[in-house]
C-alpha cells in the first residue's frame, strides 16, 4: 500500500505528540512541515528528522503532498482546512473543526465538491478506554441507556498556562476548549444529538494570570465560563454536560457515567486514551468492578484518527473522526450558548453517524487497527 504523504501546518507545541506518533505510523510519511514563524518550522524540522521546512502557501502548493495536518490555533482552522481543500488536499484538523457554524459547513461543502476527506480530532475516542466502554454498552452490560453525566470542572487555565488570553475570547470558554472531547465521547458511546438546552454565565468579567511569565496581569473574559447543558440523543438517552472554568477548590464529581437499565459505566478522562473502566451492575449488593481493557491504544496516541483516516483514503471506508461527526460536535457547543441566550430549546440540524468500533484485540499490526 503506497504511503499517504502529509504536510503540517503549526509547530506550537501539541505538534510535538503528532510528530513523534506520525514517524512511527508506516502508512503516513511526513514530507514537510509549516508555520507563519518560519525559524520554528526548521526548528521541529530538525528536531524530528522532516525533509522538508517552508511556508504554509509552499506545502499547500507541493503536488506530492495528499493531506494536510492543521494544527494551528483554532482561529485560523477553517483558513488553514480551506486553503487546502481548495489546493485538492485532504484535511486533518485539530479541534474545533472551526470557530463559526458557517465555515464550520462551509469546509464540509466544500470537501464534498471536490471528493476530499474532512478529519477532525480529539481522536481520544478510538483510545483502549472508551473503546472499551463502547463495547460494554454494545454488549449489553448496562442494558438499554438511559441517561448520562458528565463534568469538565476546573478553576481556570490562567494559573497554569503562560498565555491563556484565548481562553476567554470568543470562541474559547471551557465548552469550546473542552467540550469536544466529552461531546465526541457521548456520540461514540450513544449516537447523535437531537435537540438541547442549557444555561451559560459569566461568573466573574475579569481573571488575574497567577502562572509565572505573566503573573499579576488581567485578562477581560469575553465568554461564558460556566457552562450547563441538557443533550436528549437521538437513541431516547439524556444526557447533562457541566463545563466550567469557576470551580474553586476542586470537585468530586465523576468524569462521564452511563447509566443503563441494568446498571452504570463509568468513562475514563476523554482527554485520555487509557482507563480505569467502571462498572456497576444492578443488585443491592454490586460492587463497583474495574473492567479489563479490551483494546490497545492506552498511551497518548494523538494521530490515531489522522491514521484512520490515512486507511480510509486508501481503503474507501468512512473514518471514525470525521467531519460530520466535528460539525455536530461544534454545532452543539454553539446550540447550548444559543439556548441560553434565548431562553429555549435548540434543534440540532447537522446530521451525523455513530461511529463504527473498532477491532477487539487489534494486536501491534497497525494495518488491523482500524479496517
């Protein structure tokens, strides 16, 4: 099978993870690398061994590359996605698929037009932990689900990251930072979103950056940063989604639980690939069992969805994070501060599949992960 030549497009530092995954994937070679900063382009050129370190508009414009990894900050995502949907090249992104609704169907229109492939991550999803959990719930452990839960509680990036301004822009906030990661696990685990509501606030108009390099200086928050949804799923289940950034001293509350007929699941961090995998059955004398990992990928293996994408361009499959699945994702994010704002209901109108499985005990052979 001929190899699938990428080009990256943003070295920040989660390129790191992406690089260090991709030069191990046999089908994917990694051809050239690009950022607006040129010097740091060369720098992670050099750093992993990458032929090629140029402009953004050169690798868009090399003919030998096939798909483009768009890790740039999530204000230029659709720009990025675009430019290479219009250049012919397929597109991994990461997350939010785009910032906007609008180009958020536009890259997908567009994609359709030319006969490309859209990818999206976080592909967290296809790690061993929930991977496992979808099989629980296939399997019927849990019976038929009902209900779920889930909680992204923190007090705030500020104190930790170096430049966390974005964070509390437009387009940023807890939901849009996190949400895609517990949103892409509920629709691998129950299927598409019907409709939503929720409530969203902004508890405090300004946050003081406690992390070093900045410390002491304000930073205006411009998006709400308590954020609480209620998500009905296509399948009858409803789900609560709590993001938030104003929790102060900590939380208790489960990360993601399933609640079945016959008993409850407990989901690992989506922002992880690995366990611990819960179960509860029902019966007054249950205990909480840890469940064995059914499927490998436990490790930070960002670049798996990139892979599987690989696969089904060459393959003809349709890959697990893909664009309708980021789209509903995205939409949902926006529909819950919609709802907020207007004191209703929001009816989703993009439409997307619950992703296959993967393959049970895929082993070490890359080409079984995901066919």
């Amino acid at each position: 099978m001929n190899k699938v030549k990428i080009g990256i497009v943003g070295c920040g530092v989660i390129s790191g993870i992406y690089l260090e995954n991709c030069l191990k994937f046999k089908l994917l070679e990694v051809a050239a690398i690009a950022d607006i900063d040129l010097s740091r382009a060369r720098s992670r050129a050099e750093e992993y061994g990458i032929p090629k370190a140029c402009s953004v508009e050169e690798l868009l414009g090399d003919p030998d590359i096939e798909l483009v990894l768009n890790l740039t900050i999530p204000a230029a995502h659709a720009e990025i996605s675009l430019a290479a949907l219009e250049a012919g090249k397929h597109v991994y992104s990461e997350k939010p698929l785009a910032i906007s609704t609008e180009d958020g169907r536009r890259i997908l229109e567009l994609a359709q037009r030319k006969g490309l492939k859209v990818g999206v991550a976080p592909d967290t999803v296809l790690g061993g932990g929930i991977q496992t959990c979808r099989k629980l719930i296939d399997d019927g452990w849990i019976g038929q689900p009902v209900a779920a839960t889930a909680f992204m509680m923190s007090s705030g990036p500020e104190r930790w990251h170096p430049n966390p301004d974005f964070l509390y822009d437009v387009g940023g906030g807890p939901m849009f930072d996190m949400g895609p990661y517990y949103l892409s696990a509920f629709i691998t685990l129950l299927g598409p979103i019907q409709r939503l509501t929720g409530s969203a606030a902004i508890s405090y108009p300004e946050r003081t950056i406690t992390s070093e390099a900045r410390y002491g200086q304000k930073i205006p928050v411009l998006t709400p940063t308590h954020i609480a949804g209620v998500i009905d799923f296509t399948s009858g289940a409803i789900g609560t989604l709590v993001t938030s950034f104003d929790i102060k001293g900590g939380s208790q509350v489960p990360r993601i639980e399933i609640y079945g007929s016959h008993g409850t699941l407990s989901v690992p961090d989506p922002n992880t690939f690995g366990g611990p995998v819960k179960i509860r059955l029902a019966g007054k004398d249950s205990e909480w069992m840890e469940i064995p990992l059914t499927h490998a990928l436990t490790d930070n293996s960002r670049g798996i969805g990139l892979l599987d994408m690989a696969y089904a361009i060459r393959l003809g499959y349709s890959h697990r994070a893909n664009g309708d699945l980021a789209y509903q994702v995205l939409e949902a994010m926006h529909g819950i501060h919609i709802a907020s704002r207007e004191g209703r209901h929001y009816a989703m109108e993009g439409k997307c599949e619950r992703p296959d499985p993967l393959p049970v005990n895929i082993g070490t052979m890359e080409e079984n992960w995901f066919c």
